[in-house]
C-alpha cells in the first residue's frame, strides 16, 4: 500500500508541474485568449486539486499498476496512458463543445493533444516510481 501511495504522490507532483508550466507560462496566453468571454478564469484550487488528485488515481488504476502487474512493457504504457488521456479530456472538451455557447473547437483539439500527451508521461514517471520502490 505503501508503494501506491508513494507512486501516487510522485505521479501527482509530476502532473502538477507539468499542468502548471502549461497553463500558466507555454499556453496560458492561447486559453485566456480565447477563454476569457466564456469562462471564470479565476481558479477554484480546492476543486482543481480535487480533480489533480482524482485523476491521478484513474492513471494509476488504469494504466500504471495494470502495465507493471502485467509486465506489458513500456510501448504498451504510452499507448494507453494516451488513449486514457484522449478518453478523459475527450469528454471534458466535447462536453463543453457540446453545451458551453461559445467554446473554441481548436482550444478543444490542442487540450485534447495536451490531455494525451500530459497522462503519457504521468503514466511513464509512475511507472518508474512503481517499479523502483
């Protein structure tokens, strides 16, 4: 039990970073550009560090423990910590496409491309975490 939890910690930390360098210094200028008349964009953290924390435990159910269990191997952990990525920004982004008036389709595309490739590393840095506690 241990291991899971040191492993999600890591994993967290890992997404954390990697989020927060996105969404506020490489993209923050493009999703504020076109976010800015359809959303809040103040930051509700609790909540936010409530879907970080969450989500990191779908990475780990569904893609790290399964890859170091099964022994499947790295290719197979980066194609599922992707298609876990497009799964679960597919559905947040498509949602809002759906319902939200006014949400951008390419801020949806290049979220989604960021979903993909933001849950492939968190897959890959747990994987090493796991592995090595």
């Amino acid at each position: 039990m241990l291991k899971l939890f040191v492993t999600w910690g890591g994993s967290l930390m890992v997404f954390l970073l990697l989020d927060m360098v996105w969404l506020g210094v490489v993209a923050r200028d493009f999703y504020h550009s076109r976010l800015a008349g359809v959303i809040d964009m103040a930051v509700n953290w609790p909540v936010a560090l409530l879907f970080y924390a969450v989500h990191v435990i779908g990475v780990m159910v569904f893609v790290t423990v399964p890859a170091v269990q099964g022994g499947s191997g790295v290719g197979c952990l980066l194609l599922r910590g992707a298609l876990y990525g497009l799964f679960t920004y597919a559905t947040y982004d498509l949602t809002n496409l759906a319902t939200v008036r006014g949400w951008p389709a390419g801020l949806a595309v290049v979220d989604i491309a960021w979903g993909m490739l933001l849950n492939t590393a968190v897959a890959l840095a747990g994987f090493w975490i796991l592995r090595s506690t």
